[in-house]
C-alpha cells in the first residue's frame, strides 16, 4: 500500500491481479463488470477503515461480550454517472444502509470541462460520511465538480474510490479539495491529448456497458 493522508494507493496483490485483468483489451464486457464490481469492494474495504465505530455489548449463544459497531455519521453513497454505477453495487453490498445519490456530468471532449446534467442528492448530505464513485480520474475537473454539488448540499466529509487516478487528476481535486479521501488501485503514468489516462484501460463507460 503507498498511502499518504490524502492519497492511498492499494498495492494488493488482489487488486493488482485484477487491474491487470480489467486493463487488458481482451476482457469481455461481461469480465469487465464483474472485475469492476470486484475491485470496488476491495477498494471500499479500504476506503471505509476510519469510519468510526463504538462499542456494543452483546451476547453470544456462550457468554457476553463487547463486540465494535459502526457508529456516527451514515453514508450516502454517489455514482458519477455514467460509470460510476457500474462500482455502485459493490458499495451497497457492504453498506447496506447506504444512501444513493447520482450526479451527472460529461465531459465536454473540446474543452474537457465538465457540463453537469442531472443531480439528485440525500437530504441530509451534513449527515453523512460521502463516498464518491468514478472508476476513472482523469483530468479531475469532473470530479472536482462532483465534490462542488456535494460540498454545496451540505457534505463536510467526502471521499472518492477511483479504480485508475493520472496524477494531473489527483492533484486537480486536491487544489480545490484538500481534505477529500482518494482511495485507488493505481496511480497511473498521466494523460494523452485526449484526456485519456495512459497506460488506462480506455473508455470505463464503453467498456462496462460494451457501447463501443
Ligand atoms: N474516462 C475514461 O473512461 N477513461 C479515461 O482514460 C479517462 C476518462
């Protein structure tokens, strides 16, 4: 693991197993979901270790005991659309009780900005520990965005899974947002002219819902 307090990079060598997986041009569509799906859950395990957490006594069939519960804040779980909701499944299945926002925004591919297209956010946001999903974080501007919508309704602790990070990325988002949580399988070598992170694995969206 290459960790920094901001910045965890998860050298397992699961995830890399996987990565390597995901990457290849080969996997299927199929392959790739369910890799995606995978590696998230191996990411939130990581992502989620300082929730915090409070102790409970309980009884076992033998004997009493003090057992650890999660305790505080909730989490509101929130898929950049439209590839972030290929990770969302893995999330909820370890927190179940998540909340679910979806935030839209695509790249404009000229000038590479994001153009925010559909928000539907919890309520209660400043309750909540946030967890946002984008399997790729590339330019960063999208993803500063995402932390703006969230920041803006109400969020003061957010964190990010992202399978592939360029280092442009995460440096863009920790300009804006110094105290935002990245968690990812690897920091990759940067970006081509197309805002395509190298080495990468291509288009997440295309090749999670086999659109291209
Ligand atoms: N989005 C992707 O899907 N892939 C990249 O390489 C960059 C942004």
């Amino acid at each position: 693991m290459v960790a920094t307090e901001t910045l965890t990079e998860v050298t397992h060598p699961l995830v890399q197993h996987k990565l390597g997986l995901l990457r290849d041009v080969t996997t299927t569509t199929q392959m790739f979901r369910q890799l995606v799906n995978e590696l998230t859950l191996l990411l939130t395990y990581e992502a989620t270790k300082d929730l915090a957490d409070e102790e409970v006594e309980i009884e076992t069939p033998l004997e009493r005991m003090t057992a650890r519960r999660i305790s505080g804040k909730k989490v509101a779980v929130c898929p950049i659309l439209r590839a972030g909701i290929g990770m969302l499944d893995a999330v909820l299945s370890l927190v179940p009780g998540a909340r679910v926002g979806f935030i839209g925004l695509f790249r404009d591919e000229e000038t590479l900005e994001p153009v925010e297209y559909y928000v539907k956010l919890p309520e209660d946001l400043a309750d909540r520990d946030v967890i946002l999903l984008d399997p790729m974080l590339a330019t960063g501007n999208s993803t500063a965005a995402a932390v703006e919508t969230v920041k803006r309704a109400g969020a003061t602790s957010v964190r990010l899974i992202a399978l592939i990070a360029a280092p442009e990325g995460i440096e863009r988002v920790h300009r804006d947002h110094p105290d935002v949580r990245i968690v990812v399988a690897s920091v990759d070598r940067g970006l081509n002219e197309k805002g395509y992170i190298l080495p990468g694995l291509g288009d997440a969206g295309d090749r999670l819902y086999g659109t291209k």
